[in-house]
C-alpha cells in the first residue's frame, strides 16, 4: 500500500466563463470540505498536486487560495506545489486521476517530484505572499521534527 485517501468532496460553482475563469470561491469551499473529511488539518499538507493550468487567469486564482490551502504557514514552513500538467502535459479527461497517481507514487517514494520546466513565474503571483516553494529540482520529502506523517491535497 502505497497512500490512503483520507477524504474527498466534490461541488460545482454553477456558470462560469469556462474552465481556464475558476470560481476562487468554489475551489476554497471544496477544499475545506476535502480537508473537513480527512479531519487533517491544513497546516499539515506539505504537498498540493495542482492542475498548473498556465493560463493568465487561472494559476492566480489558484495560488491565491494558497494559504487558506496550507494553514497559513509562513514562507519558511512552505508546502511544495506539484503541478502535473507540467511534468506529464495536457491529460484533458484524466488530469484528476493523473494527478493522484503522481501523488501516490510521491508518497510511495518519499520524494517531491521536481518541476524542471518552470521557467519564470506568472507576473500576476506573488510568491512572496503565498507560502509555497517551486520544487525545480525536486527532492526527499521528508517528515517533519515530530516524526509527522506525509499528506497531500
């Protein structure tokens, strides 16, 4: 056994511009009640598999849902970011499921897959602002100092 899915929720935001204009809203209260099922809280998530759209719109509005994410940890208690349309492109039906194979697997191997193809940052996220730290090359993920179990989102 590699992972255990902890809890899950679902909703839909009614209309919408489409799927690159995210409800910022929507995506917060899902992500609540996913963490609400687990009973995790979410300064425990070290690790959150995002879509990375790497539209002008959507990757703000996402990063911005940052912190309520993370627990608001300060930038040096940052979670990593995962972004798996850029590690493995555009899966259209299957980015969910790609995306919790790729955070099995990182469970599974104790290491935060790297994101060798960032190149420069969205001008319209500040990064400073948000508690995260691009994993360009990758790397151990590692428990922290009171033996804490791994968790993503």
């Amino acid at each position: 056994m590699l992972a255990v899915v902890r809890g899950s929720a679902v909703n839909q935001d009614g209309a919408s511009n489409g799927l690159t204009a995210p409800n910022g809203l929507a995506q917060e209260a899902v992500i609540r009640a996913a963490l609400a099922d687990a009973g995790v809280a979410p300064s425990e998530v070290t690790y959150i598999e995002a879509h990375g759209t790497g539209t002008p719109l959507g990757d703000p509005s996402r990063s911005r849902r940052w912190p309520m994410c993370t627990g608001g940890k300060e930038p040096r208690q940052s979670a990593f970011p995962g972004l798996r349309k850029a590690n493995i492109g555009h899966t259209e039906a299957a980015a969910g499921i790609a995306g919790l194979i790729k955070v099995v697997l990182a469970l599974g191997h104790h290491h935060i897959p790297g994101q060798p193809h960032f190149r420069e940052l969205n001008p319209q996220i500040a990064l400073e602002t948000i508690p995260a730290t691009i994993p360009v090359a990758g790397g151990d993920w590692k428990r922290g100092p009171s033996g804490a179990r791994l968790l993503a989102g």
